[in-house]
C-alpha cells in the first residue's frame, strides 16, 4: 500500500535493524611439520553470532483533517474538527457510543434516580469517579480537576466559546471527596447529560499559570493537550502539517493497541479524497454524499454514514444596531424577505445535482427524530411567490439594473461559508444564480476555517456580524436535542464576549420556549415544546436547511474495530486495530 509521502510529510522513521549471519568457522588445512615442533595451543571457541533485536514496527493509524483545530482545549473552540482532535486525549465523564448509549470515562457510574445519584427534586446531581483514571503524568484526575474547570469557565478573565450552561442552570460544583463530584443546579435541566463536563482540564498543570497570569487564555496546554486524561497525548503539533499522537501509557483501560495517530492537515476536501484513493490515509472524514460513488469503486474503502444531528444551515444576520455585531443587511430584518429567499432557490435540486440525490433538505434542525416540526412549511421552489413577497416588502428594480432597491439601498446580500469545502462553494454559485433571478444580489466572502468560528471576544467573522447569509452544517447537544443559539441571553456584547446567538436573534416566544424544554423533564411535554420551537423558526424563517447532513467517514480495511459515533465519533479509540 502506497503511504509515500505521508511517511515523509509525518517524519515517521520505520528502523529496520541490521540482521547479521555468519557461517561456523571453516576448518584449515595445516601442513604436517617436518621436525617435531612445540605443541599448538587450540584456538578459544569462537561464539556464534547472534542477531541484533530487531525493532517492533510501531502501528499507527492515520486521518485527514482539511480543518485545522483552533484549540485543543474545548473551553475556547466550537469547532467540530477540534472537538474530534480533543477526543483522542481529553474525555469528559462519560463519551456516547455508536449506539447512543454513556460509555463511561472520568465516571464510574452514570447518574440516575433509580441509583440515587440523582436527587428527588433533580437539583442535585452526585457523580462517582473513576479511581484509576490519571493523567499522562501521573498525576489522579480528581473532582478538583472539574471543580477548576468550572471556575476557568466561569471567570470572566478567560475568554472561554460560552460559559453555558454553567452560569444559567448551574448553582455550584463541589468535590465532596477526590472521586465524588456533586453538581448543583439552580432548576431542573433536562439536557444535563450532554452538555456538563464533557471535557476536563488538569489543574495542577493550569492553576500555576493562571495564578501566574491571571488568565488561561495563553496557556501552552491549549494547544499541548499535555497532560492528557486520554487514551492518547499530543506528541507534536506543526501547524499547517500534522498533528501526531502517542499511546498514553497511564490511559486508565491500559495502553490503547495503536502506538501512533497520526493527523494529516490537508489544504481541502480534493486533497483528502486524493489521500483517500492512493491509501495515504486510514479515515477520511467529514465527506460529501457527491464523494460516495467515487469511493464506492475502491476496493479497500468502506463507506461509513453515521446519524450526528448536523444539518448544513443557512443562518441570517438579524443584528441591529442594539447589538454589539455588526448590523446585517436591513431587508433580513423583514420575515417576507427571510421568505422569498426561502422560495427562490431550489434546494431539492441542489441536493439532487450536486449531492446525486443521496440527501434532502431538511425541514428543522431536528430532522430525523421525534422532536423535528411534523408540520413545518416545506417553502418549495417558487420564484414567482419570491417576486410577490420582495414587491410586498417594497424592494423592487427602481433603475432597471436586475437588483432591487429600496431607499437607496441594493438588495445585496454577503454569502459567506468555508474556504475549501467544494460543495459549500458549489452551492454558492448555484444560489447565487436562483437569487439573481429573483433580483437579489450576492457578494461571496468565505472564511478560513481557522477563524470562522472564532468567538466574538476572538473577533470571529460570524459572531462579529460580517455576513448576511453564513452556512454550515450544525448540531444541537446531540443525542440531546437542546439548542441554547436561540436565547437572546447567548447574543454577544463587549461586556459579555462569549455567547452561541452569532444571528443577534431575540425573539421572545422562541426564547421562553426554548428557555422551557431546558427544563422540563418530561420527555412527551419535551418533544411537544420542540414543536413549537421548530413551528417559531420555520414561520419565521430564522433558519433554512440547505441539506440533511450525516456525517459520511471512510475506513481503509487495515483498519479494525472502529465504531464511530455520531456524538463522539473517536469513543473508542483506544481499542482499535491495524491488520499491517
């Protein structure tokens, strides 16, 4: 198999030891002597050669990343990419497996009422800890490991992604003992177990800089990932390169069976696919339904689609100058707008011709569970109602140049995505074509992945304001369905930087409801809130779905024994396998 140029671009040296073998000694003819002469001593036994030990190949495993984390540590990235990078080395309490189901980390039990971990009233919440559990140094992860990472979330000195939802829904954490945390809530909150502690930070190694420093935020462990509490640790980071990991030798299952991951960083998804074909790379990730019949013809590649929740969304700018984001474009502020946008492109067709019909658009963003809208408006293609509703609105061609306009302004809208995803950029210029159709203009400005979904405290492009129409594929807190990007809580400001509502969103009914379901535990009354959150977005268009969005993986076959997660896609991470 060919592997080349990988070799090279990760410096994985592969020594073969030099094998000596030699024959006995020979015997040699001696003359017979002529006189009697002195006795020959016999020569001392010769020791047979022996081969030198012969060094064990080391098995490694490698992926392509065409998104190159911001972060290693979880407090300071949404990115998906990073949270892949951040499983292999930093587990929470507890991952979910491939069916969905806690597969228990820095917990030794999950939580329930009937084991008494859970309070009566659901206020309090107790979580034995795994006494085995260490970090790479050597050092016990304890309950103050979490406790400090509470408090690093919550201190306004660290400019963390979002302090959600610890500051909204979490009264205090304590470590009653070294393997007894207590949680305590200030109300019941039903989307408890997806999104509290699904990280962990290691505070003998942070609490010295941040006493230090007054701040985490330049912490070298952030992009180490050293110590680590995983099945691997973070061995060297060369940016734009690699990423490779090793075994941890104090992982608490014992040391995982691969030695190496190794992490390509490539420039986009042509190059991994290329990667993919010549065998350079064990995982592909992140793959378009387009990429399937392509790779369909490769004898040495599985195709893994795996339901994650994500859905590739298109998210308006609603900010207004009582936001601290820049504004959007003043036309989105209007829902008959919001409408003719969704009539006037053709996402069935979008999906059939760039995604060979293999997907769908999406009606919410909980399509495919019980908590999606059963009877949302689907806003099929219909460029002559996009025309009626654009006229409604006033916006129409006052100069005859194919753009409408309204009190001087053109309606112009500014179409960002992520640079080097090409059916991102693909979709761009077919919606491009659909809106001018209809009299609207688009500007493309697309992002590196590197800073596009850096906070607003880091000056990121979506949550400073700088597009009107931004798409990406998104989750909720899957398997959970809780969304907090719809609070008008979560909006960013100069006082309060971190925050998920990147849109300047508020609306009042959608957020009591989804202020709501948070809290509410029963699963029926849970399922019904979802339907009036999905009823609320779709009326008023907050949201469109362009497709529904498995994640597709490929999996070369000297690969065994993975299980990919639509949660936490590297669960299992420590028992996999190579056959070569």
């Amino acid at each position: 198999m060919k592997r080349t140029w990988l070799y090279t671009l990760l410096a994985t040296l592969l020594v073969a030891a030099l094998v000596l073998s030699a024959c006995g000694p020979q015997e040699t003819p001696v003359p017979e002597p002529t006189e009697p002469t002195e006795p020959i001593d016999e020569p001392e036994p010769v020791e047979e050669p022996t081969e030198e030990p012969v060094e064990e190949t080391k098995k490694f495993v490698t992926m392509t990343f065409f998104q190159e984390p911001d972060s290693l540590n979880t407090a300071y990235s949404g990115m998906w990419y990073a949270s892949l990078a951040i499983d292999l080395f930093n587990p929470g309490l507890w991952y979910w497996d491939d069916n969905l189901e806690p597969s228990l980390e820095m917990a030794a039990e999950f939580p329930t009422k009937d084991n008494g971990l859970i309070s009566e009233d659901g206020l309090t919440i107790r979580v034995p800890l795994n006494q085995d559990a260490k970090w790479s140094d050597g050092e016990a992860v304890t309950a103050d490991d979490f406790v400090f990472t509470y408090e690093m979330i919550l201190d306004p000195a660290n400019t963390v992604q979002s302090t959600w939802p610890y500051a909204a829904y979490v009264a205090s954490v304590e470590a009653e003992d070294d393997h007894t945390l207590v949680i305590n809530f200030t109300e019941p909150f039903a989307p408890w177990a997806t999104s509290i502690f699904q990280y962990v930070m290691p505070e003998h190694a942070l609490r010295p800089v941040y006493e230090s420093a007054g701040s985490i935020d330049e912490a070298d462990w952030n992009r180490s990932g050293d110590p680590a509490n995983g099945p691997y640790v973070v061995r060297e980071w060369a940016a734009a390169s690699h990423i490779i990991y090793e075994a941890n030798d104090h992982y608490w299952r014992g040391r995982p069976i691969v030695d190496e991951v190794h992490i390509l960083i490539v420039p986009d998804d042509q190059s991994q696919m290329a990667a993919i074909k010549t065998g350079d790379t064990d995982i592909g990730i992140f793959l378009s339904y387009a990429d399937i019949p392509e790779i369909e013809q490769l004898d040495d590649v599985v195709v893994d689609t795996v339901l994650s929740g994500y859905n590739e969304s298109w998210f308006f700018n609603l900010n207004t100058d009582e936001t601290a984001a820049d504004n959007g474009h003043p036309a989105l502020q209007d829902v008959r707008v919001r409408k003719a946008i969704a009539y006037a492109v053709d996402f069935d067709a979008v999906c059939e011709e760039l995604l060979y019909g293999g997907t769908y658009p999406p009606l919410t963003k909980w399509e495919g569970t019980p908590y999606s809208y059963p009877d949302a408006d689907p806003y099929k293609y219909d460029p002559d109602r996009a025309r009626e509703l654009l006229d409604e609105a006033g916006w129409v061609d006052s100069d005859g140049d194919g753009i409408r306009d309204k009190d001087g302004v053109d309606l112009i809208l500014t179409y960002v995505t992520t640079q080097g995803r090409e059916v991102r950029e693909q979709t761009q210029v077919v919606a491009m074509q659909y809106l001018a159709d209809v009299g609207i203009g688009i500007e493309i400005q697309n992002g590196s992945y590197d800073v596009f979904w850096n906070s607003y405290g880091e000056g990121g492009p979506i949550a400073t304001g700088q597009f009107d129409i931004a798409q990406w594929s998104d989750s909720s807190d899957f398997p959970d369905p809780n969304e907090d990007q719809w609070l008008c809580a979560e909006i960013p400001s100069e006082e309060s930087p971190d925050g998920n509502n990147w849109y300047g969103l508020c609306d009042e009914e959608l957020d009591a409801l989804v202020q709501a379901q948070a809290t509410e535990v029963d699963s029926d009354r849970r399922i019904e809130l979802f339907h009036e959150i999905g009823r609320v977005i779709n009326e008023q268009v907050y949201w469109l779905g362009v497709w529904h969005d498995n994640d597709i993986w490929t999996l070369n076959t000297r690969l065994q024994n993975v299980r990919i997660s639509g949660a936490d896609p590297f669960w299992n991470c420590w028992e996999w396998t190579v056959t070569d």
